[in-house]
C-alpha cells in the first residue's frame, strides 16, 4: 500500500457541489461498525477500511485505511464560539459539515460539544475485482479481527472524505446519549 500525500495547494482540492456532497453522504454505508463508541473521558480513534468503485473501470476497487480520531466531548459551550476543527481533511470537510447542520436532524446539537476531528495519513489499495468480493473478504477479516474500534465503510471514490466524515458524525450520534449521561453521573452537567 501506498501512502498518499496531501495535497499541494488549496488548488489542488477537488471542489463538489452540494449536490456532490448531499450524494457522497446517502451513498454512504457503514458495511461493519465498531464494538466501541466514543469516549466521554478520552480521545477515541477508529481504524477503518473505506471501499470504493472506480468511475471509470469495471470491477475497479479502490480500498482506503487509516484511522480517525475524535477528541473528548467538552462541555457545552456557546454556539457563537463554535466550531469544528477538521486537521487532516480537505478543504471539503468544512463544506460537509455546512450541508450537515443545515440537513442532518438533530446534528447541531451535536456540534455544541465542540468535537475535534482528525485522521491519519491514509494508504490505499486499487484492487481489480468485484466490488462484492472485496466487500466480504475484508468483512471476514474485520468479524474476525480483534480491533473493536475497527470500522468498514463503502463510500463514493472521488468524495471519499465526505464519507469518512459521516461515518465520524454517525459515531457521535450513538456515543451522545451514553456521553450525557457520563457528564451527569459525574456532576459537570
């Protein structure tokens, strides 16, 4: 595998519509989801496997690894002194998350916690055969694995990142009730 190198200049970031991004998020699918949720008390990292189909090649898959990672929740704080830092992602990121707290129900809230997103330099794979194959090999290996924070992810090839960040997004989600209630149980709510 090799590793990718970022890019060189901001003219060098792939630009999508909102269309693009509204598209790359419900073609999106979390093929196998960590055991593990995110921590209240400690940063939380996830590895994952993100699977693509080439646009233009038959039985063409392009497979993502790395890792992901979510600082802490913090306390929630005023809305006007938010934001979300995204080290390590495209200029895109910012964009996702502008379409999401506009179309994602109950995203907003979420955003009060003050997450912090970063990922890992990614490797990737071109690998030429079926998706379908590919899909459950790797699903075999992740059932099979011991990494509880591993994730399998099938997302859309030239807006990978848009995928990996609703994957993200979709953790916190699951993590938030369980993250309330560890804030309470503590007394900082």
């Amino acid at each position: 595998m090799e590793s990718l190198s970022a890019f060189s200049s901001m003219s060098d970031l792939p630009s999508f519509s909102r269309d693009d991004i509204r598209y790359a998020a419900e073609m999106t699918r979390v093929v196998y989801e960590p055991d593990r949720r995110i921590d209240t008390f400690g940063d939380t990292r996830f590895n994952f496997l993100l699977l693509s189909e080439l646009m233009d090649e038959v039985n063409v898959v392009r497979v993502r690894s790395g890792w992901v990672e979510a600082e802490k929740p913090k306390i929630i704080r005023p809305s006007i002194y938010n934001e979300i830092s995204t080290e390590g992602f495209s200029g895109e990121a910012k964009r996702f998350f502008d379409w999401l707290s506009k179309n994602g129900p109950g995203f907003l809230t979420l955003l009060e916690y003050g997450f912090r997103f970063k990922r890992s330099e990614v490797s990737e794979e071109i690998l030429h055969e079926p998706l379908d194959s590919v899909r459950g090999r790797l699903l075999d290996q992740v059932r099979n694995g011991e990494d509880t924070f591993m994730a399998l992810i099938e997302g859309v090839d030239d807006a990978w990142e848009v995928s990996l960040l609703k994957f993200t997004v979709e953790m916190i989600q699951k993590s938030h009730e369980i993250n309330i209630f560890d804030f309470k149980r503590k007394g900082l709510l």
